[in-house]
C-alpha cells in the first residue's frame, strides 16, 4: 500500500474509532451521517495541510496532493465496504431473529457473562455470587468489560451487544472487502477480478447462518474475536510503509487479542511468524529482528502483566473455564479435537472446499517457504493462518455447542485462503490439464459447467442450513429463557425465608441471571473448588469436572433444581436413574449411600400460587423448614438406588 495512505490512516485513527462507537450507540440509520463527518474532517486537515505548506517544491507538493487524493479514495471506498457489511450483517442477523424466534436472551453462556458484567457495574468486581469469591469464569476479558459497560450506561443491554456484534462483525469484513477491492493479487489485480472476489466473498459470509448466528445473535464474544482475528490476518499479509507502522498496529492488535480469548497467545504468536518471514525475506534476519522488536517483546510484556493481574486478583494464570472444561491429557484432547474436525470437514460444501483448499496451499506455502522461494504477496500467508484457525481446537479438544462454534470465528479467513487457492494455485493446476486435453472451446465449458455446477450444490446446501441450524443451536437460546424464568420463580417462591438457599445447578447463565441467592456451578465454570479437582475431564465435552468428593465439600441446598407445571408432572423414580445428569453429568450421584442420608427428592410449592412447582433433590435440614413453613407446600418422594 502507498506511503500517503498508510499515513492517512494514522491521522485519522482516532476519528476512525469516533465514527464506530457513534454506530454502536446509534440507529443504522446514523452511519453514514457519521461516516459522512469523517469524510469532512479528514479532507480539512489534507487541505489544510496543503495550505500551509505551498512553499514545498513541485515534487513536495504533488506528493501531498498525491496524499490528499489517496486519503479521500481510501476513505470513500472504506466506508462504502462498511456501508455494505452493515447492511448485509443488520439483514442477516434480522432474518434469523424472524425465522428462528430467538428470545433476545442470548444464549446461557452469553448470560454468564451478563451476571460478571452486571456485578462489576455495581462495583461488587469480577465475582458470579455477590459477596463470593472471585473467580474467572468467562473466557474473554475483554467482552466482559464491553457487556459492564452496556450494563452500566444501558436499560437494554441485550439490544446494545446486539448493535455491538453487528457493527463489529460489519467492521471485520468491511477491512476484507477493502482488502480484496485494493490489495488482493498485488500486481495481478484488475478491477473485474476485484469485483468478482469481492461478490463471492460477501456472499459466503453474509449467506452462512452458523456464521451469523453464532457471531451476532448469541450475544457472545464470538464476534468481538472473530473480527480481531480477521483484521489481525488482513493487517500481517497487507504491504507497509515503515517498521514503525508495522509494530504501532501489531502491538495494539496484539494487546486486543490477548485480552479477549487464552488461545490468542499462539496466535499471537503465529501472527508475530509471519511479519517476521515477510520481513525477513525482503531485508535480512538480523535486520528483521532489530525492526520488529518492539512487536515482539510488547505484546510479551503485556501477557507477563496480564497474567500476574490473573495470579494476584483470581489466584491462577488462566481463566477458570480452562481448568473447568480442557482436559488434562494431550492425546485425549487430540483425539476429541481430531473428530470435532472432521465432523466441521464434512458438514458444509463450502467448509470441505475450504479445508481441501488450505491443505493444498498450505503444503505449497510451508515448501516454497523452506525453499525460500517467497513472494511479496502477503495472501501467500494466508494458509498458515487459516491452518492454524482449524488446527488449535485439536490442542482443547474441539467444543461442545451447535454449530461448530469455534471455526465461525475463523471462517471468513477461510473464505479467504478459498479465494486464494482459486486466484493463485487451481489456475496452474486446469492451465496444465486444459492445454493438454482441452481445445479452448472445450475449456470455456468446462469452466462454466464446473461454476454452474458449484453455483447449484452452494445454494441448494445454504438453503438446507438455514433449516437445520434450528435444531444445532436452539437449545442453547431455549436454555437462558428457561434457566431465567425458573430462577425468577425461585427467587419468588423463596422470598419468604430468612435466606434464599444454595443451588447446585448445571446450566448456570440465565438462572443466576434472575435468581440472587447463591448458585453452585457443579459444572465447575464458576466454581474454583470444582473446576481444580484433579479429574481427567473426560466425557461430554465442557462438561466433564464434576467430582463427587468436591461435591460434598460444596453441598448446595438444592441441587438439579426443575421448574414444571404442577399439574402436568408425575414422579417417576426411573427418569431420575436414567437422566443424563445422574449417569454422565453428576457421574451416579444420586445413587450414593452418602448422598441419599443428606438429601431426598421432593416437589415444592407456594400456597400462595400452585401453578407451577419446584422439583429437586433438597437437604433434609432444609425440608424440614419448608415443611414447618406456611407458605409451602411439601410432597417427598422414596427413591432406591
């Protein structure tokens, strides 16, 4: 990229951020007005500049009109991408809240975050129970400082991380149009190529529901990630015009990234890679590690920092969801890892196209790179990073939600490498078949025939996700609505007790969110003591800590609390045996000896309303007091192990 625009973009950086925040507080509708401003402002302070300089030579003063005219381009072409992404992403996001009426609830890990958000507004700090010991149980730093702010400043704050995700999602892959449009192919580019990736491109993203879904309407900091991740990658394979340029963008990119998610340290890291290769390759090695060094030992810096703040304020070195969820061996890990994978491959056209594409030209990357046969065009890159998108889930164990959650994050990169592979490497491999087996006649129709043909098996499979996703990722919405009305139920139902009791709970968002007693996360999420047991975490995947000696030092009140409708339940003693929560989830709990002399099973219920009931395993000690009680209702139930 030029020089003149590069220094464009550092002058109105800060504009920039103002034209996005003013997005985010205001209606869509407002965007261009914004964007129209710092237009305005940045063309005034070109010609101003200009103006105070006439006493430059020719070559000085056609250089910063030169300057003058990059930047007002720049600023035009962004902000129509922008523009577009926005409007594409509102659609998108809109059609799915329509079709699939989703509650604006987010889904119940989304509802963790909002109970961290809501306490650290309040000034109780980072802590799941008031009063309670602090604990990291959200995965993203960062995301839980924008959720405390929308809860601060906000009486909807569903509505405001809605508008956040979607202006943010909008952003990301406004930066990868604008990179198609202006600097994609280098040299190679016309405007008719140009167009056409640009086209393809929005039309993967904006058409892939999980994407969508997963990145916008979950309310989780999937989007906020999977927009750094795309810009962080547009920025490490885009040409610069200065070292100093290169480390003032990768430390702030770099710092964002460490903040929002763990696995961003090997990120970081492979970003760092291939700044310093590219680098490396036009200047030398000693050279590239003199002018890169602050990129490197900046963002280390701030992870030493980070970390001893994590030490010092929680007491451990990573969020307390990595201990809940990762297992501690490796091969088990790769194995699960291995399957995610393969079942994400095999689950989309346009994923295995993807996958097949960054497998090939990731093997041309690695050898024309130990061959150091590297071009100047940074998408050469663009395999490692894709590869390392789909590769790091293997190191975790892959995840457990709908939907394969964890690569909507990179998926736009992977759209990425598609068009790269197609631009740059499937041309020289039809070139070689096509003049040897081919007249031109034949090549033309083979092309359109092979387009067409892909063009149909696209739509056809992209109208059947937008009927499948239902069923992925339903669950998780109806989870939060469920887990916040029966926590407002509990909270009513017990007001008349001197304490609201503990509950030992395994979905801990939305019923946390409502109920203000405390709530035992058996899952481990937001419990240090379960999350540091010394299990193996084998089993359902984020949902394999619970221990049952840790159990019995935590002995909630109530524990597998369910909210029915009193007239349509009936006990049947079978349901209990066989339910995931006794045979995999609580690991044959309620068949203890132990268990069964601290708690029975019983149904309560208000006398003020008995419409709807509680039904849950109960301490004795504290079904004694409901029964004395006036206002409850008490039915125990015999259950045999």
């Amino acid at each position: 990229m030029k020089g003149g625009i590069k220094s464009c973009l550092g002058v109105r950086s800060d504009l920039i951020i103002t034209g996005v925040w003013t997005t985010i507080l205001s209606a869509p509708s407002a965007v261009a007005h914004s964007f129209f401003r710092l237009y305005c402002k940045s063309s005034d302070l070109i010609d101003a500049a200009v103006t105070d300089y006439l006493r430059f030579t020719d070559d000085e003063r056609k250089a910063l009109i030169n300057f003058q005219r990059d930047g007002r381009s720049f600023m035009r072409s962004f902000t129509y991408s922008f523009l577009l992404t926005l409007l594409l992403c509102s659609s998108a996001s809109l059609f799915a809240f329509a079709k699939f009426n989703y509650p604006l609830t987010g889904i119940d890990d989304a509802n963790i975050y909002f109970v961290y958000a809501r306490n650290l507004a309040n000034g109780h700090g980072f802590v799941y129970n008031v009063g309670g010991e602090r604990v990291e149980g959200f995965t993203s730093l960062l995301w839980t400082l924008i959720v405390a702010l929308a809860f601060k400043g906000s009486a909807r704050p569903e509505l405001v991380l809605l508008f956040i995700n979607i202006v943010l999602l909008s952003l990301g892959n406004a930066v990868a149009l604008h990179y198609l449009q202006n600097d994609f192919l280098g040299m190679d580019r016309t405007r008719q190529n140009s167009l056409i990736y640009s086209i393809i491109f929005v039309t993967l993203i904006f058409t892939c529901p999980r994407y969508i879904v997963w990145n916008t309407i979950t309310l989780m900091e999937n989007g906020l990630w999977s927009t750094l991740l795309l810009i962080t990658t547009i920025f490490v394979i885009k040409n610069h015009s200065s070292p100093r340029e290169i480390n003032l963008g990768f430390i702030f990119l770099s710092i964002l990234l460490l903040l929002t998610r763990p696995e961003s340290i090997l990120w970081t890291m492979v970003f760092a890679l291939v700044l310093f290769i590219r680098v490396a390759v036009m200047k030398n090695l000693t050279n590239a590690l003199k002018e890169l060094a602050p990129a490197f030992v900046c963002p280390l810096i701030f992870l030493v920092a980070l970390t001893l703040f994590r030490i010092q304020y929680f007491g451990y070195p990573f969020p307390n969801t990595y201990y809940a969820k990762v297992s501690p061996s490796f091969t088990y890990n790769l194995g699960q890892g291995a399957i995610y994978l393969a079942k994400y491959m095999i689950s989309d056209p346009i994923v295995l196209l993807s996958v097949t594409a960054i497998g090939i030209s990731g093997l041309n990357t690695i050898f024309r790179v130990f061959s150091r046969q590297v071009p100047a065009e940074g998408s050469f890159f663009l395999p490692i990073l894709a590869g390392t998108g789909l590769l790091a889930p293997l190191i975790t164990g892959g995840d457990h939600f709908g939907s394969f959650r964890v690569y909507q994050n990179i998926y736009p990169i992977e759209v990425l490498c598609l068009l790269y592979f197609v631009s740059q490497l499937l041309p020289r491999f039809l070139g070689k078949i096509t003049q040897s087996n081919f007249s031109p006649q034949n090549r033309k129709i083979f092309i359109l025939t092979s387009t067409f043909a892909l063009i149909l098996v696209f739509f056809s499979f992209q109208l059947d996700m937008w009927k499948t996703i239902n069923s992925e990722i339903d669950v998780e919405f109806r989870a939060a609505d469920y887990g916040r009305k029966s926590g407002a139920y509990m909270q009513r139902l017990f007001t008349p007790l001197p304490k609201l009791p503990s509950l030992g709970v395994v979905t801990s968002g939305g019923i946390k969110y409502s109920y203000e007693g405390q709530i035992v996360d058996l899952m481990g999420l937001n419990n240090t003591l379960m999350a540091h047991n010394q299990g193996d975490r084998k089993g359902i995947k984020d949902h394999a800590a619970f221990d049952i000696q840790t159990f019995y030092k935590l002995q909630p009140d109530i524990v597998w609390p369910v909210t029915v409708v009193e007239q349509n339940w009936q006990y049947r003693a079978s349901e209990i045996k066989e339910s995931w929560e006794n045979t995999e989830g609580f690991k044959g709990l309620f068949d203890e000896a132990r268990f069964l002399e601290l708690y029975s099973y019983a149904k309560v219920t208000g006398k003020a309303s008995n419409t709807y009931a509680l039904i849950a395993w109960f301490k004795k000690d504290l079904l004694q007091q409901l029964r004395i009680n006036p206002e409850f209702h008490v039915v125990e139930y015999t259950y045999s192990p």
